[in-house]
C-alpha cells in the first residue's frame, strides 16, 4: 500500500473531522473520500511534469469564522487524473472538553483533504471568490512540496497547535510552500509595514461589523498592538496573496508566482450601515443620568440599574483575567481594560447597611479611582483603548459618586 492509498484508506480518511465552515460539509469530505477509494487510478506518490501545485485564497465571508478569508493549498496532476486540496483549516468536534479547550485557546487544528471541485462548491454556495496562485516550481520542487504535504497528512502529523497570529490555515500554507523552494524566498517589505498592527490587520476586515470590533477591541490585550512585518501580517489570506505576488527567489530574482486565475469572482453585496456602538452607548448615558438626578434629589438607589452595571462588567473583568492568566491564547494579556472592568465591582452588589459600608466604600473608592484614571490617560496606554467605552466609564463613574455620597463618604 503506498502512502496516498494509506492516507486515503477509510480508518484514516474518514474520521469526524469539521472544516472551519462548519459541520455541514462533514457529508462533502465523506462523500469525497468515499468516490477516491473506489477510483481505479487513485494517486501515485509521484506527480507527473505537467502537475501543478497553487495557492488558493479565499474572500471573507460574512460568518465570524470567515470574516478574515482562508487559505489551502491546490495539488493537481491531469496526467495521473487528480486534484486535490489541502486544508490546514479543519478540527474534531469529538475532542474531549472541545469547547473548554476552544476557549482556553489548546484545541488542535488539523490538515484535512478533499477534491478540488469540492472545495470550489463550498466556496460557490457561500458566494465567495476564490483565487489561484499557481507556483513557478520546478518538477523536483513539485514533487518535493507534494510529498511533505501527504507526509504532513498522516494521522500521526495531521494535528498541530493553531494560533491565529502565528499558526493558522495562511502560515501554514506559506511555510510548506516557501520550505520547498530550493533557492531561499524573498518577500518585499510592503510601504505600510512599520505602521500597522495586529490590531490594525483585523480590524480593517471589522469595518462593517462594529460590534464585532469593538468586542475584539476589548478582549484582545497589548500584543495585539505589536507592529506586524512582512512575515507576520501573512497570518491573512488576503496578504498573504499580496506578498506571494511580489516575492521572488534570492539568488535569480526569479518570481514565485508563475501566474494567477480567477477561480471565482462575485461581486461585494451592498450591505446596509450598522449604528456605531458608540452612538448607543452614548444614547444609554442619558436614561442612566436621568435615573442617577432622582437618586440624588430623593436620597434613593436605583439598585437595579447597579445590579445591571456593575455585574456585567464583574463578568466582563472576569473573564479578561480567565483569558489573561488561564488560556494559551498570547495576545489576551496583558489586558489594560481590567482597569475600569474588574471583579471588585462585585462587592459594590451587596446591599447598602451603615454597620459593614466598608464592604462597599473602599472597592467603590478604588473602582472610581481607576476609571477617572481611564478617562484621563486612555490615548496614552500601550494598548489601543476604544473611545467608544467613554459613556461607559461616565455611566460607572456617576453610580460610583451616588453609591459613595450615601457612605456619607
């Protein structure tokens, strides 16, 4: 048995593996898998000259898992009667504790395989353009690059430890691609390299969806706001196709793109405006000091509306520090939004009683602290901080004052 019918044997192949789309291509990859085991000519471990090996890249979709696009890598062999997909993108929905490893950032990622022209369905049926990038590799490198990917296809080698900056679908592709060249590969430093960050990276894929930046905004911490180079910003498809555009061999200047095809275009859907974040939250402010002019004027506390306020951001601190200090995920941490969201807000749930105010007072004094502290100095931390949070910070600091003036502070 040699190593395609091996991978493509039925203990091996067939397993519940979920692309990143979701569960409902699991048929797709079966069906597949089950029309290869009974194709006479299945694959020869050894490609035929007139192969060729590209890189695939697909728009963003409109789902969270796509808005940032994805990348595979395209084998095809016309002599041997193949074509195939390679795709780091895949994960097993049996894993033990999927979701708990899912959040704590320690769920695998693992290269999967289907045809071509199933691929290019999925991609059809979600509206998404798809563009191919064939390589300008030589029969040697072709057949090199095609063997490392069937190697890295075996059960055993398929898993590997996902990290979305640095070791996703995109670098993955890239790094088994630029390691079977035989000359060494030369990306240009594109004009905006020294400017952009992470942070900057994905957000400019966030303008139409807000709420999903500003979420993104809050829960990803300072190392997001680490400057990308010309190799790290290649963790996005839609860059990495960029640099792979330009780039060329060390010694020839030979570049690594022979040419480029348009598999499928649609056009980008016209999407009506979402409301800012920032203008509800500003419109939230008011009722908020409405409510507060009648605590004051008749000594009363609205407790429901603390009750509102400050759990939510104890969870929200909550779970900052659970990203921050109990996950794999590096760029959750640190966090500086633990400042005004923190789980001393907590205290400041307890019923209000003159014999145990202390209980009260003393978080309440620090929380207001810290979210002055906010106000003043957010334009200046280390980690971009949205303005948008500004009525937030008004909302905490004007309960905070009431909450205090009836410690008799």
């Amino acid at each position: 048995m040699n190593t395609i019918d091996k991978y493509l044997s039925k203990e091996n192949f067939i397993i519940p593996l979920i692309p990143y789309w979701g569960k409902r291509c699991c048929k797709y990859l079966i069906l597949t898998a089950l029309i290869l085991l009974n194709t006479n000519q299945l694959l020869s471990n050894q490609l035929s000259d007139d192969a060729h090996i590209s890189i695939l890249t697909c728009a963003p979709g409109d789902e969270l898992y796509s808005i940032f696009g994805h990348t595979a890598i395209r084998v095809a062999d016309p002599t041997h009667n193949f074509d195939l997909v390679f795709n780091y993108g895949t994960f097993n929905f049996n894993t033990p504790n999927f979701y708990l490893k899912f959040a704590r950032g320690q769920l695998d990622y693992m290269l999967s395989v289907t045809t071509f022209d199933r691929f290019v369905y999925e991609y059809r049926y979600e509206g998404r353009s798809v563009w191919e990038q064939v390589l300008d590799l030589s029969p040697y490198e072709k057949k090199q690059l095609f063997q490392a990917l069937l190697i890295n296809a075996e059960p055993e080698n398929r898993a590997y430890a996902y990290h979305f900056f640095f070791d996703n679908c995109a670098t993955r592709v890239r790094d088994i691609a630029v390691r079977h060249f035989v000359d060494d590969v030369v990306f240009d430093v594109p004009q905006y390299i020294g400017t952009m960050t992470f942070r900057h990276a994905i957000g400019s894929y966030l303008q139409e969806k807000p709420w999903i930046k500003l979420g993104l905004d809050l829960l990803l911490g300072q190392p997001t706001d680490d400057k990308v180079d010309a190799s790290s910003v290649q963790f996005l498809p839609d860059y990495l196709m960029w640099q792979f555009d330009a780039a060329h061999t060390a010694s020839g200047g030979q570049g690594l793109v022979k040419t480029t095809n348009t598999i499928l275009l649609f056009e980008p859907e016209n999407k009506s405006r979402t409301v800012s974040p920032a203008i509800w939250l500003w419109l939230g402010l008011i009722p908020v000091v409405l409510l507060s002019w009648v605590d004051f004027k008749y000594q009363k506390r609205q407790y429901w509306l603390d009750a509102i306020l400050f759990s939510l951001t104890t969870l929200f601190g909550a779970l900052i520090i659970f990203l921050w200090f109990f996950t794999s995920h590096s760029v959750t941490g640190p966090n500086w939004h633990i400042l005004w969201a923190n789980p001393l807000h907590l205290a400041l749930l307890f019923p209000f009683r003159k014999d145990t105010k202390w209980i009260v007072k003393t978080p309440a004094i620090i929380s207001l602290l810290l979210i002055i502290a906010s106000l003043l100095f957010f334009p200046f931390m280390p980690q971009y901080i949205p303005p948008a949070l500004i009525p937030v910070w008004l909302m905490l600091s004007v309960r905070l004052v009431l909450l205090l003036k009836r410690c008799k502070f």
